[in-house]
C-alpha cells in the first residue's frame, strides 16, 4: 500500500474502482451497523 501513495484507506476504495478491481465484501452485521449509525444522525 505504501508503494501506491494513498494518505488513507479511504483514498484507497477510489484507486481500487479506477483499476476495476473488486471491492472489499462487507459482512452483514458491519453493514446493518454502518445502517443504524446513519439513521442515528437523522433527527
């Protein structure tokens, strides 16, 4: 990674869409969980 320059593993997701290399599978409870912190946000 460090070869590849990113400053973060965020810039990493974009470089890795550019190449159309597959993206990172998520499993279903970090995904439910990323869902109900967005919904917390929501007033």
């Amino acid at each position: 990674m460090e070869s590849l320059g990113p400053e973060s593993e965020e810039d990493l997701f974009p470089m890795m869409v550019q190449a159309r290399l597959p993206l990172p599978k998520l499993s279903n409870s970090i995904t439910r969980g990323m869902v109900d912190e967005s919904n917390s946000l929501i007033p």
